[in-house]
C-alpha cells in the first residue's frame, strides 16, 4: 500500500507574457485563457495551497484585474493559501496579479512594481500632409473621433484620457494597497509613480515578501519531500493555433478557413500587436 501512496503536492501556475495582448505566435493572458486552468488547479490537491509563477511586463488593467479577482475568489471559496514568484518581471499589470498572492517571492534579479498606468502612440497628421494624403473621418458625436493618431492633438482629448488614466490608476493602486497593508512603504514618494525596482529593493518598500526561489519556499513551509507540479494554461502558441483553426480573425471559406495571419489586414495587425508587446518587455531592458 505505501508504494501506491500519492505524495503531497502543490500544484504551480505559470502566468507568462503580456496581458489581454495575443498574435498567433504569442498567446496573451487573459481570464478567458486562463479561468480552466484556475479552476483545476486549486481543485487537484488536498494541500492548502496553489503556487503561481509570473513572468510579464503587464498590459490590459481590465484583464489583469478580472484575473486577480478570479484567483482570489478562488482561493476563499476554497480555502487556499496562494504563493507568487516573480520571475523575469512583475511589472505594471503582472504585479496587480502577483498581489492575488497571501505572499510574494521574487528573484534577486526580478523586476517588480510599475505601478501606473501608460498610453502609447504615434501622431501622423505631418507624415500624411508631406504625402499629401486627406484624412476623411466622419462621426456622429463630438468626441467619438478622439486620439486619432491621423489628426492634430486636442488639449481637450489629453484632458480627458489623464482623468481617466487616474481613475484606472487609482483602482490599482487600492488593490495593492488593500492586498499589502501595512506592509508597503507608503512614505515614499515613488511607490505608486510608475518606478520599477531590482527584487532587493523591492522588498524594502513592502512590495513583496522577500527572495526565493519556488522549489526551496514550498518544501521550507510544506516539508522536504513537497512536490511541485504544473497545472496546463493551454497556450499552445502557434500550433495549438493551427488546431484550432486560426481562432475567431479568420476569414471563413466553407470548412477550410484561411487563417487571419495570412490575411493582409490581420497579418498588419498580428505585426502590430507584436511590436506592441515588445514595447513592454523592452521598458525593463528585456
């Protein structure tokens, strides 16, 4: 009967990549993704506790909040400890994730914090003019035209996406607040600035819990012969998205679609949505 027994084991999530961003080459995290894997794993194990690996330069707030939320509710209705380990970075959307976590290890290397809120863009309106181009929009409201990266900016347009990047800001920051308590170091003026820090620092403004690594944390709390074992996201990347059949950009011909990269307007896109992910690795110099 003893060579039956099953070890204990804790059962590890690993969050990788940007958030609520996907090309067919990189799948993006997102609720959607993600809520099966969730689910399973903090179902799969009798121990109290589910760990989760993060590694992502953030992206959408509505996505990382929505997945936060689902990791905490889970973790009540089933009575779970959640450990987080940062792994390359944890900034910006990755670390609202991480404050899911009852603790927060990280890297000495990791890169955590950034807790903002960033919109990027181009304006070009001179560009077109030189090629003598006329942009042609037509609305039916007032605004609905607004940001448009082919029209001079409007101070009033600026106006009205800083207020709302403080709205979205502040909810941000009173999750972290909320999840860290009195842990954080709230005397500092460039806690919630959007400033990112090494691990080491990180630790001395309360952001996370200390350094360490997974393996060496979960047997030092659950005992020396704790296992770890991976819970699938599903992210199949390029050829779990030939299975399924270029996913909901196709361009549907009968049974044989033809797959939305291969498409010019969707490939353009893809590039896109690529270089836009690249951006936010490349804030942290990765």
């Amino acid at each position: 009967m003893r060579f039956f027994r099953r070890r204990d084991f804790i059962p590890v999530l690993r969050l990788s990549g940007p958030i609520g961003m996907a090309t067919p080459l990189r799948p993006g995290l997102g609720l959607a993704s993600l809520a099966g894997p969730l689910e399973r794993a903090f179902k799969m194990s009798k121990l109290p506790a589910v760990a989760i690996a993060i590694n992502s330069p953030g992206g959408s707030p509505v996505q990382s909040n929505l997945i936060f939320n689902r990791i905490r509710q889970l973790a009540d209705e089933h009575k779970k400890r959640v450990h987080v380990f940062c792994e390359d970075v944890a900034a910006s959307g990755g670390y609202f994730i991480a404050v899911a976590g009852d603790e927060i290890y990280a890297d000495p290397s990791s890169i955590v914090g950034s807790i903002g809120v960033i919109s990027q863009g181009f304006g070009f309106e001179k560009a077109i003019e030189k090629l003598g181009i006329d942009r042609r929009v037509y609305t039916s409201g007032t605004n609905k035209g607004s940001l448009d990266p082919f029209s001079p900016e409007k101070a009033d347009d600026v106006v009205r996406l800083k207020a709302l990047q403080a709205d979205v800001h502040e909810v941000f920051r009173g999750v972290v607040q909320a999840r860290r308590g009195n842990k954080l170091k709230t005397d500092d003026p460039d806690l919630f600035s959007g400033a990112f820090w090494s691990a080491k620092r990180a630790v001395d403004l309360g952001l996370i819990d200390g350094i360490g690594d997974m393996r060496s944390r979960m047997r030092e709390i659950y005992g020396p012969k704790v296992e770890l074992r991976a819970v699938p996201t599903g992210k199949g990347g390029l050829l779990s998205w030939f299975r399924r059949g270029g996913g909901a950009g196709e361009i549907g011909l009968g049974s044989g679609a033809i797959p939305a990269w291969l498409d010019g307007q969707s490939l353009a896109g893809d590039v896109l949505s690529t270089l836009e992910a690249r951006s936010l690795w490349a804030r942290f110099g990765l």
